[in-house]
C-alpha cells in the first residue's frame, strides 16, 4: 500500500509498504481521510518525538475491511478512531484519564497512524470500544475531525463552558475556531475570538462568533460583552507564550484560563502572581482528552456541518507531504488528506 512515513525531522516522504496484517480481535480500516493536526507539524520541525519511519497521522476516519477473530467490529461500519492505547492498570487510567496513562502509545506517533491507503488497530483498542461509528454521509475530512473535537471538548469543559456564559478564545486558528463551535453547540454566549489576522476574523464571524477582534481591541471587546467583568472562561488555542497576557486581561475574578495549544520546548512566560492569587484565577492546561468525550465527539460531528469550514486544505495521499507545507507556510486553515 501506498503511505507516508516520518523518518527525522524535516523529512517525510511517500513509500510503498507492505499491508498490515490484523491478528485476533484487531481490525484493519481502509482510511478515508486522516487530519494533519499542528502536534504532526511540531514532530516535523523536531519539538515532539516520534518513532522513526512511523507512518503519521492520529486524527483518522474509515471503514472496517477486515475483523479479526473476536474482534468487536463489523465490515462496512464507517468509524473513527481514539489513538491512545493505554496501560489501563495505573492511577490514571483507574481513574478515567488514559490520555494522561505515563506508558501510553499513540497511533500516528509510536505506532502506524492514518497517512496511508489502511491502518492496522491494536487488539487494545478494539477491545476497549476505541472505534467510534460515526455517520456515513458526514464528509471524510470532518468524520477526521472526532480526534481534535474531543481534545476541544475537554478544554471547554475543562474551564466549565455553559449555556448562557460568556466565552473567550485566544487564537482564531483552525482549533481555536473548533472552539468556537464547541462553544457555540454547549450554548455559550455571547463568544469573542481573538485573533491577529483579518482573514480569520471574517472567519470566526462566519461561524459565529459575537465578536472577533485584534488582539489590542480585546480590552474594549471584553468591556463591551461583560460590563467590564471579564469572561469566566478563556481557552487559548495558539501555542505562543506571549499571548497569555491577552488572555489574563480577558478572564474575570474566579474565572478559568485554559492551555490548550502546545508551546514549543522551554517556552516560559512572566505573569502578574497576585493578578492569579488576589482574583482566585485558574490557570490550567488540557492535551488530548479522556475516552469518554470521545463518544461524546463523534455523535456531534454529524451536527456540526460548519466544522467543513474549518478544513481548507484537502490532499490526495500521492500529495500528502504538501499537506505540511501547507501547514508550515500557514496556507489557509486545517488540512486534511483524503484517500
């Protein structure tokens, strides 16, 4: 079969490989469409590990083509994927929070992920319900989407998102903007993107946004949406430092300010500790998301049609290395390979 495979950074490349061959109670997928998240990017620029020769690609859709001997799947069932296996004895697993398991491997970075034409899924997540049936007739690129939805589930949940609150987001990129329909589907409002391109301002308004602004309007954004008091929930979706200031001035007394985006390694920050300490502010971060707001994510997707805005930038497989050109020269907004 024809995948793309990581062998250092800097360098990805289109092989042919052998199929994988599925044992007892694993199953093989015929991929559909796989999302390039900006962790795949990260891993090509050298700031996150992966095995060498991994075949990239965690955030992946497709059907069941072959089930092996007690495998809970049916051939023909269109699903998604939860890419972390798991040790399931430790605290963390115990508790609910396989994606914070200290052994756990990932389809996409230790394990062969879903750039290529099928994808072999581990007898450990089949048997622990990680194929998610999603809808056949949601397009490829957005039944792709499960992955990053769930991870922008937990970070709004993360810093209590409700119905009727104020919601603000720090970066108006493709999560920041899956954040913005998370919010939108949990029924925050009013909600204010801000975001330093114009471009994705329009963006954020089209989706629906209340307000999208420049990060020097935030001030008076925040002024105009809460009286003055600030948004009891911020999610900063863009990985640079220097933006946490933003969303400080944005987050009221005993409000939560969520990390949701990666920063590259050794980024610190200087902060204002009594600004935390006086107005009882949280500051939390959030990386992938527990099991279950997996489910919770792909009986969503088929709801959120305007999640297609979000992916721009679609590539055949022959084409897939593109796919993180595209990303590195900030082309659009996500991208996705479809097979």
């Amino acid at each position: 079969m024809k995948a793309l495979r990581f062998y250092e950074p800097g360098r990805v490349a289109l092989d042919t490989v052998d199929d994988p061959v599925g044992g007892p109670g694993e199953v093989i997928l015929k991929l559909h469409a796989t999302g390039l998240c900006n962790s795949d990017v990260r891993v090509y620029l050298g700031e996150k590990k992966a095995a060498a020769g991994v075949i990239p690609g965690h955030e992946m859709s497709g059907e069941v083509v072959e089930v092996g001997p007690g495998a809970r799947a049916t051939v023909g069932e269109v699903v998604s994927v939860c890419p972390i296996l798991a040790c399931g004895a430790c605290s963390f697993c115990r508790d609910g929070y396989r994606n914070r398991c200290p052994s756990r491997k990932t389809l996409g970075y230790d394990l062969d992920g879903g750039i290529a034409e099928y994808v072999r899924i581990p007898l450990p997540l089949v048997a622990t319900g990680q194929l998610l049936p999603v809808d056949r007739a949601t397009p490829p690129q957005v039944r792709a989407l499960v992955e990053p939805l769930a991870c922008v589930l937990n970070s709004i949940e993360s810093i209590e998102t409700r119905a009727g609150a104020p919601l603000a987001i720090v970066g108006g990129g493709p999560m920041g903007l899956v954040h913005l329909l998370a919010g939108r589907a949990y029924g925050a409002d009013p909600i204010l993107v801000v975001e330093p391109v114009a471009e994705r301002r329009a963006v954020a308004m089209k989706l629906g946004a209340t307000m999208a602004v420049s990060p020097e309007d935030a001030a008076a954004a925040r002024d105009s949406l809460t009286e003055g008091e600030g948004f009891p929930a911020v999610a900063m979706a863009v990985g640079f430092s220097d933006a946490l200031p933003t969303a400080l001035d944005l987050v009221r007394r005993l409000g939560s300010i969520n990390l949701f985006a990666g920063f590259p390694p050794g980024s610190t920050h200087t902060l204002d500790l009594n600004r935390v300490h006086y107005d009882e502010v949280r500051i939390l971060g959030t990386q992938n998301a527990p099991f279950h707001l997996y489910g919770k994510s792909a009986r969503l997707v088929s709801r959120m049609p305007a999640l297609s805005e979000v992916v721009t930038n679609t590539y055949l497989l022959d084409d897939a290395a593109e796919a993180y050109s595209a990303r590195l020269g900030k082309s659009g907004l996500k991208s996705a390979v479809v097979m």
